[in-house]
C-alpha cells in the first residue's frame, strides 16, 4: 500500500465534491438545505462542549 499523499488526486476530490455539493444546493428546497446545514453547525457546538482543553490550552499548545 502507498501511503505517498497525492495531492492531485487530494484536489480533483474536493473539486468533484465542492461540484456535487453546489448542485445539491441548488436543487434541494430551502427549507431542506437549511435544516440540515443548521443540524451540523449544532452538532459541532455540542462537540465543542465536550472538547477537553481549554480555549487557553489549545492555543498555547497551536503556538508551538
């Protein structure tokens, strides 16, 4: 197995994505798109509660 990062390929996924995505958006209602959207934002608040450093301690630990 290669474990060598490609960064073409890396790119052409996200591009391919941010494509399905965008078309997604533009053809799902409204009121679909943004309850979901609204859903993850939430969740990652609810995951950020339980994240165990400290805004203090993860930048001190970023700052290394």
């Amino acid at each position: 197995m290669d474990s060598k990062f490609d960064r073409e390929q890396n790119l052409k996924e996200k591009l391919n994505f941010i494509r399905f995505y965008a078309k997604w958006v533009k053809t799902v209602p409204n009121e679909i798109w943004s309850k979901q959207q609204a859903e993850f934002i939430d969740s990652l608040f609810d995951n950020a509660k339980n994240f165990s450093l400290t805004p203090e301690k993860y930048l001190k630990i970023m700052r290394r």
